[in-house]
C-alpha cells in the first residue's frame, strides 16, 4: 500500500522549515488539492507572476535539488514516476487503473497537479489516484504556468520517493500503447531521458524573441534555444538538474508579449537539457501526438469512432522524431498517445486486454 501522500516531502519539510511553514504544508498534502475560490480567473498571457513569496515551494525545490542522485533502495526495483498534469479530472482514470492494477506497486508512484481554481476532484479512496495529489496551483495556457507545474511535479516526485528513477509527464487526455511491463522495461532500462528537441527553424526564432528581441540574453543564446513536446521522460539526474534551476528558468518565466508563440512548456525543459546535457538525451518524446488537421495550438483529437485495434496498432508502429539526432537507425517505442476525446473511454476499455495491454 501507498502511504499517505508524499510523506517522504511532510518529513523533509518539517526538518527544514520554520513552524509557520509546517502548519501550512501539513494542511495542504492531504489527499485534497488546494482551492482557493477566490482565483478564479482565467490566466492572461502577462498576468503570470512568479510568486517569490512562497516559501513552500521554494523550500521544496531546494530540497529536491538536494535529492540523493541515484535510487536510494538496495531491492534493484527503481521506479517510474507517472506525473499527470490536468485542469480537472482524469477523464481515462478507468483505463489506467487497469494499467497500474497488472504492476507491482513497488515499481512505480503517481503524483497529479489539478488546478485547484477548476476542479475540487478528490478520487476514491480504493483508486490508485487516492492520495496522489499534490499541492498545486492555478494553470493556462500562453504563460509559464504549465512549465512551473510541471516543475512543481517533479520536486514532489523526487523528495517523495527516492527510488523513483524515470519520471514521465503526462496529460489527461494520455493513454497508454502498451502493458505495464512493456513500458517499465523501455524506460527503467534506459540511462537517457526521452525529450524532443527539434531542429531550429524559422519559428524557433519567434519563441526566442516572444517576450522581447533580447529578454532571454545573455542566459539563453538563440542558437541553444529548442522547442519540443511538452511530454517527456526524464531520469533522476536530469530531473535533478530542472529543480536546481533558476538561471535558465528566470528567463523562461517571464511573460510574454503575445500569446503567438508563447508556449514556455514546449521549450523550457529542451532548451535546459540541450544546454547542460544534450548527449544524455535521447532527443525524442515516447508520446505519440498527430498534428494533421490540429487547431489553435491543439492536435488532433481521437474521438470513439475511430478507437479500435487499427489505431492503437497503427501509433505503436509509428516511428518518433529524433530530430538533430537522427541517425536513420534508431526505433524506440511509442509508448504513449493523446489525444483522445472523454468520449473514447468505453472504446479503449473494450480493448485494453486484448489490444492495449497484449505486448506483441
């Protein structure tokens, strides 16, 4: 059993922080999201501020930055850590309960951010989502409020649970391609994390300069700029790296001057890893994503019609993008996808064992 969540970051908290603090923190990692019901408008492209003022989080970056580097346990299990980022709920909840009830419990750990100014979602307590909330904050889009989430996800992964090894970010609209074991032998096999960072183009250069011709100097050069998936798999090294960070990312968490090109989560986690480790990446997201026919900043979406063996055959098959490094050779798996419309659900769960969750 799962004990009560994040009990790993309460205990480092109440070492580390003043009494005030642990009164706060204590009341907040309930199985609970925060709500504040008072912020309740929408995010605006320049209303994004970096709150300086909470100590809270800033004490728990720094204490995942301090994080022991690799798995602390001696029972070779390393875990994987799956990170849901939503606004609201988890609309395939039902599928991956599926997918986490045919694995060990030793082998991974779940953490979720919902946006508290959205959704009250509590889970019940016999899912395997009961308890995986963490502390979270208000999210929109064209601001950097996505990628702080994220970070906020990992620091709480990696204070959390010190076996946690691959942490993998994903949406609520993600399903997996694959079993359990399938996925937990790509990923805890690797020692390189999984993020695209494509090729510059001219479009590069207009996320560079969305928040003014010379705001992201002298820290970020544009010719270490990239731009990739939002999704990705990182190991605990580079994992550490993200949390540590706060020259690249003080640049990054400025607002922009326009919601045109301002995605700071498909472009802060390449451009970092690029700049500190670009050889420990595989330069490619696991999750598969079809842009053909996507609008207003969105792929596609797969609706209940189109679910079936076909499709899900279809995803695994094809091969990811590598980018800069693409030597023609390499085929890792896709092990994820999105998007998928709510409406999918009963499609993918007539499929789950005989399709999804059947390794060819």
């Amino acid at each position: 059993m799962l004990s009560n969540p994040l009990t790993c970051l309460l205990c480092a908290v109440l070492l580390c922080s003043p009494l005030v603090i642990i009164f706060t923190t204590t009341k907040n990692i309930n199985n609970h999201p925060i709500h504040n019901p008072h912020n309740t408008h929408t995010l605006q492209v320049t209303e994004y501020k970096d709150d300086e003022t909470d100590e809270i989080e800033k004490e728990l970056l720094q204490i995942a930055s301090r994080a022991k580097q690799n798995p602390s346990s001696n029972n070779n299990h390393k875990k994987l850590a799956f990170m849901f980022l939503t606004t609201s709920t988890l609309p395939f909840a039902p599928l991956w309960e599926s997918f986490f009830n045919k694995a060990p419990k030793t082998h991974y750990t779940i953490y979720v951010h919902v946006d508290p100014t959205i959704s009250t979602w509590t889970p019940h307590h016999s899912s395997v989502f009961h308890g995986r909330l963490i502390p979270s904050k208000r999210t929109a889009r064209y601001s950097p409020a996505l990628t702080a989430a994220a970070r906020r996800l990992l620091a709480s992964a990696l204070v959390d649970d010190g076996d946690n090894y691959m942490f993998i970010l994903l949406s609520g609209s993600c399903i997996p391609l694959h079993s359990f074991h399938f996925t937990y032998n790509v990923l805890a096999n690797s020692n390189k994390s999984f993020i695209e960072m494509c090729p510059q183009v001219l479009l590069s250069f207009y996320r560079w300069t969305v928040r003014g011709a010379h705001a992201m100097l002298p820290e970020v050069r544009y010719e270490d700029f990239r731009v990739g998936s939002q999704f990705w798999s990182l190991t605990r090294k580079h994992t550490m790296m993200v949390v540590g960070d706060t020259r690249v990312w003080s640049k990054f968490k400025l607002p922009c001057l326009s919601s045109w090109n301002c995605f700071t989560e498909e472009s802060y986690f390449p451009t970092l890893l690029n700049m500190l480790d670009r050889e420990g990446c595989v330069h490619a997201t696991l999750t598969n994503v079809n842009w053909t026919g996507g609008a207003d900043g969105h792929p596609r979406m797969y609706d209940k019609d189109e679910v079936g063996p076909k499709l899900i055959w279809a995803l695994r098959r094809e091969r990811p993008n590598y980018g800069d490094d693409d030597d023609g050779k390499r085929h890792d798996p896709f092990l994820f996808a999105r998007k998928f419309s709510p409406n999918s659900l009963h499609a993918l769960m007539a499929i789950a064992d005989s399709v999804i969750f059947k390794d060819e």
